[in-house]
C-alpha cells in the first residue's frame, strides 16, 4: 500500500481525474435544417396519403 501512495505522490497527474467539461451543442447547418424540412413534408404528405387511402374504405 505505501508503494502506491509513493507512486501516486510521484505521478500525481495521470493518477488524478480530469473535471467533466460538458459537452456544447453544436448549432444546425443549413444542410441539416434543409433535409429535415424535406423528411417532415415527406412525413406529413405520407399521412395524408394514408388518411385518405382509409377513408375510401
């Protein structure tokens, strides 16, 4: 045991943790906000197509 606490008070700094830094969000490009849009009109344009198929029945 006095071996590691010799060890640890001659490396002190890999022994020791790093503070958590959290993360920062990185904001949305303009490609990423573009094919969004196109996938939820995709989305919406699919719904409807399904509504109005069930309807007929």
């Amino acid at each position: 045991m006095k071996r590691i606490l010799t060890l640890a008070a001659l490396f002190p700094a890999p022994l020791m943790a790093a503070a958590f830094e959290r993360p920062i969000p990185q904001p949305q490009t303009d490609a990423a906000e573009f094919w969004f849009f196109i996938g939820s009109v995709a989305l919406v344009l699919s719904l409807v197509a399904v509504q109005w198929l069930v309807s007929r029945r």
